[in-house]
C-alpha cells in the first residue's frame, strides 16, 4: 500500500485565509487532508478532488436603471473547467429595471437544477 | 433631508462606504438619534458596487456574499435605523467653532452649498489608488493606461471595456481581481507583473483568478517603459533584483493596447488634511489616532480605509462599529481618560493601529507585516504576549487583542509589536 500513495498540495479558496492543504491520496481515492484551519477546507479538498467548481460573478446588461450592467452571480459552484461558457451564456442575458436583490434571472444553467443565476443588489427604474 | 440640518446633528459621517454605513449604525446604537451619511456619489455602498466577486461578509455574517450584496444588507439596516442619507453632497470641508461644535460644508446639486452643525464627525471617505506618476513609468503617455480600480467601475457599472489585450502592473487583490474579470469579459490578459518576489495579494486570488485561467504571474518584474503614440501598443518589462533595480539587459516588449496599474492605494487624505488633522506619514499613511478612533482633532472619528488600507470589508466594519459608538460618546458628552501608552511598530511591522492605548478596556488592534513569516512569532512588550501565527503575508492584516492586565506594566511608555521568525528571536 505504502508505494501507492501520492500527495498533492492545494490551497483552500474557501476564504481570504487561503489555507495550504497537503492531499494524502491513493489513485483516485482520497485518504487525508492536512492543513486546513477550519472544516470548510476538508470539504473543499474533497470536492477540489473529486469535481473541482468555483463561484461565478459577473455582470448582464440592464435596461432602465441608473448603470449599465446588473452584477449577477450564480448560485451554486460552477464546474472549472466550464467558468469561461457560463459566462458566455449568462452575457446574454438583458434584464430589466426594477430587480431586487436575489432575483432569479435564469435557472437550470447547463441543465443543472441549482445553478440558478441570480442579481446580487437591486436597481431603480430611473 | 438637509432641509432638517437645521437642528444640530449628533454624528455626521462623511463617506457612505462600509465603514460610514457601520459608523453610523455604530452611533444610532449607542444611543445617538440624529445621524447623516454625505456621500458624493449617487448611491451609498462606496467601493463595495463595483466589487461584484464574492468573498465578503464571512467573519461578520459567516456567509459569503459579494460586494454589492455586502453593502446591501448595511444599507437596508441604515434605513431601518432612520440614519439620514444624502447622496451626491461632496463634503469640502469643516469648521470647528471654539465651543468644538462643528460645522461640515457640503456641496449638491439638489441644495447648492450648505453647511451641516454636528457634535461629532466621522471620517469615512475611504482610499484612492496610486496612479502613474507616483511610480514614474518612463515612456509615451497614451490613452489605455488606467488604474485597475477604475477599470473595475468601468467594467462592472458602466459596462465599458478598457481595451482588449491587457497587461496588468501588480498583484495586490484588485489587479488579479481584475485579470479574471476581464478574461470572463472576453479580453486577454498577457500577463501580471510584480516588481516583489511574492504576490501582494490573497493567496486565494491568485489561485483563483490567475492559475485557473492559465494567467502567467511575473514575480520580480516591473514595466520599464510604455509604448505607442495615441494608444498603448506594447509595455517593456524587466527583471529587478534584490534592491529592486531593474535589469535592462534582460528587457523584452510586450505586445497589448492597455496597461492596468495595481499598485497600492492611498487613504483618502485630502480633508482631513485641510483641517490640519495629524497624518502618520510614516506608517499608515492615514491620520493619527487614539484607542478610541479618534483624530487629533477632538470630535472628529476616522475609520476604514480612510484611516489605513483594509483588506476585509469585515474589519472595516467591526473597526467602524466602534467609531460610531465613540462618536455617539462624544456627542453625549463622555469624555474618556486619555491614553497613556503608545503603540508602535517593531521588527517586520509596517504599521499597528490604533497608535495608542489606555489601560481601562480590552483593546483590539491591527498590525500587518512587511516580509512574508512562516511560521511567525507575534510578540507585544518584549516577550509579555507570544502567539504563533501560521503564516504571516502582507496582503493579511493581523488582528489581536490585548487585555488590560498586558497593558497594565506600561502605563506612560511605548509598547512595541514585533513580528520574528523564532520565538524569542531577532528579526
Ligand atoms: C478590488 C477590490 C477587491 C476587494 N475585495 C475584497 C474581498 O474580497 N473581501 C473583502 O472583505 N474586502 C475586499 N475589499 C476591501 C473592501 O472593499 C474595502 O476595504 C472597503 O470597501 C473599504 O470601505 P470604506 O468605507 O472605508 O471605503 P469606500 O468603500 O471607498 O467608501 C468611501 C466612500 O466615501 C465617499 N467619499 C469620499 N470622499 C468624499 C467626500 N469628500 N465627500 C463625500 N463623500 C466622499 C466615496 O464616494 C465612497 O462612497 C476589496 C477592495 C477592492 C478595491
Ligand atoms: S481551511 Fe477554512 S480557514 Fe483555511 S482557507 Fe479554507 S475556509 Fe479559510
């Protein structure tokens, strides 16, 4: 078992802090995470490994209010490898003002139920 | 609203950003009825509207939330608190009168020139960022040189793209804040180049927003000339060594129609300067102060990036909290016993905040490094407190608090926080 054992070094974007985490694996299977200062970072070794995702923020455009774009992120994780494509979709959103914060302006994105794109401030109609 | 300033205000808070939302919440908490945000923009929020990348909010609401979302939640509090606001006022300046009360001059379009009476003032008008020619980059002077924190409001609020092959000079947060963003708006972004051999900024950013997209960091590298006639066509870079000194020897061009300058920010120093507030010119950059926030100008608060550079909208809170309380204080009439200790910078400290101390209260202070330490060894008076932190990185402020029966020994005397590699050791 002993040769079978690979490390691999992360670093956790759970939060500022930005923990090193040293990954203990075999193959694909994962066996312990080292470094993390809070749970939040095993958590996200674990997910790093398996299927790693990051938090999208961007803008769309928006008609009618006082600024030109509506920040917007999306509510749960994106797979990585597909941030760049979820922008492009998302860019083609055009929103109209008024929007509160939390808005649902698009759901299912890439067929996935919980990938809700939503307006993270409200904006006036002006 | 200023139809009512009439009356004397109790607080008044020059700058509607985290920190003068969270001031003036601070005040009407401690039991302050007539409060006002000026703030010369048309909305209140401050810098936090243009930040739309999550990454705020996890120490005060243990939540992440983005900027806007961030400013939000402050803003709905301030209306619920009937805290008056009044957007585009820009605050000139303030009188004070002999009896200390003060009046603050503010300019709008809906009022003309009015002038504000308030016991107490709370300074909140955040930072600006370092431009061009106060790092001298030799060269033409084109259009497509722009600061990233402009880029970013231009981006993200304007919707105006700053060019389409980007290079970006530093690597504190908002340059590599500003290279994923820009990268999702579709432009290139060939590059960031940082004149220190370590990131300035969060390790999570460059993670995230430089490696995940394949953006190369140039650590040790510095633009040692811009070029192009009407636009930027191409920057020169090249390798410093140690005492920072670029390498011409080595220099290369590089190609892209926009250079993006991330190089530090400033506080925001031009009132409080104009009323002959006392600046550490030294260490902070922003004005002096006391345990209880206060400037050398009784009365008058400082806080957030106003005071010294935040890297977390949270501190900025939590440290403009208090302002508002103490300036609640102040306007009711309590007078604190003056500090008498003061706080000063040792071994590997760029600054501590606040500058001094007194011995009634626990206290909560802020310091951040000047090397990156790992680990480092936080030492307060000589060996009196230890704590051993895991790492310690510029772009981190420290936060630590001192009880009391520590501050007790050094009644009249300066107590100095150092930063050592081992325990007990020299720098
Ligand atoms: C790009 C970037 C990324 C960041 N990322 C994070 C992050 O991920 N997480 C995090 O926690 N923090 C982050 N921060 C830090 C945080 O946003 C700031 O520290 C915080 O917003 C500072 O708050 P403030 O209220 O002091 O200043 P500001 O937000 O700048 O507010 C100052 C206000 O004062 C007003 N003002 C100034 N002068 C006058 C005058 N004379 N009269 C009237 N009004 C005036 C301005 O219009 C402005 O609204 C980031 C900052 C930047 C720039
Ligand atoms: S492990 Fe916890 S404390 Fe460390 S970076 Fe991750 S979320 Fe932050």
């Amino acid at each position: 078992m002993s040769g079978a054992q690979e490390t691999k070094e992360l670093v956790c974007v759970g939060c500022p802090v930005g923990c090193p985490l040293q990954l203990t694996h075999e193959g694909t299977k994962l066996v312990e995470v080292h470094g993390h200062e809070c749970n939040r970072g095993a958590k996200y070794a674990k997910q790093e490994f398996k299927d790693p995702r990051r938090g999208l923020a961007t803008t769309v455009i928006i008609e009618g209010a006082r600024w030109a774009r509506l920040p917007v992120k999306v509510s749960n994780p994106v797979p990585k490898g597909r941030v760049l494509e979820a922008a492009r979709l998302i860019h083609a959103i055009v929103a109209k003002a008024p929007v509160s914060v939390g808005d649902v302006l698009l759901t299912g994105l890439f067929g996935e139920e919980n990938l809700e794109v939503v307006a993270t401030r409200s904006m006036e109609r002006v | 609203m200023l139809g009512r300033a009439f009356g004397t205000y109790d607080v008044v808070v020059i700058g509607g950003g985290p920190a003068g939302m969270a001031a003036a919440l601070g005040a009407r908490d401690a039991g302050s009825e007539r409060v006002l945000i000026l703030d010369r923009e048309p909305e209140v929020g401050g810098i936090l509207q243009q930040c739309i990348h999550a990454g705020f909010g996890l120490h005060y609401f243990d939540q992440e939330l983005t900027g806007p979302e961030y400013a939000e939640r402050f803003f709905t509090r301030v209306v619920d608190q009937d805290v008056d606001v009044q957007v585009d006022s820009y605050v000139s300046g303030v009188a004070v009168d002999s009896s200390g009360e003060k009046r603050v001059r503010v300019m709008s379009a809906e009022h003309g020139l009015v002038t504000v009476p308030t016991r107490s003032v709370v300074l909140a008008m955040g930072c600006r960022e370092r431009t061009r020619g106060q790092i001298r980059i030799p060269g033409t002077r084109p259009a497509g040189v722009l600061t990233a924190g402009l880029a970013q409001k231009m981006v993200n609020m304007l919707g105006v793209l700053p060019g389409k092959r980007v290079a970006i000079l530093g690597s504190g947060d908002i340059g590599l804040i500003m290279a994923r963003r820009l990268t999702l708006e579709g432009c290139e972004v060939v590059g960031v180049f940082e004149l220190m051999p370590h990131s300035n900024g969060l390790t999570r950013n460059v993670v995230q927003c430089l490696d995940d997209f394949g953006i190369p960091l140039h650590l040790s590298t510095t633009v040692t000339r811009i070029h192009g006639s009407d636009r930027v066509n191409a920057i020169t870079v090249a390798p410093v060594d140690a005492q920072l000194t670029p390498d011409h020897s080595q220099a290369r061009d590089v190609a892209c129609d926009t250079l993006l300058l991330s190089i530090g920010l400033i506080p925001e120093n031009e009132l409080s300067q104009s009323l002959g507030i006392h600046i550490d010119e030294v260490n902070t950059g922003g004005p002096w102060v006391s345990s209880t926030l206060e400037t050398s100008m009784p009365g008058m608060f400082a806080c957030g990036n106003v005071l010294h550079v935040h890297d977390l909208a949270d501190f900025v809170t939590r440290e403009a909290l208090l302002a508002g309380q103490f300036a609640a204080e102040h306007a009711a009439g309590v007078r604190r016993p003056k500090d008498d200790i003061q706080l000063v910078p040792g071994d590997n400290v760029r600054y501590c905040m606040p500058h001094s101390l007194s011995t009634e209260r626990e206290h909560t202070i802020y310091l951040r490094c000047k090397e990156p330490m790992r680990p480092a060894w936080l030492s307060v008076g000589g060996d009196l407190l230890t704590k051993r932190l895991q790492f310690v990185v510029p772009a981190e402020m420290i936060m630590l608090k001192i009880k009391p029966d520590v501050l007790e020994r050094f009644h009249g005397d300066t107590l100095r926080i150092d930063l050592h590699a081992e325990k007990g050791g020299a720098a």
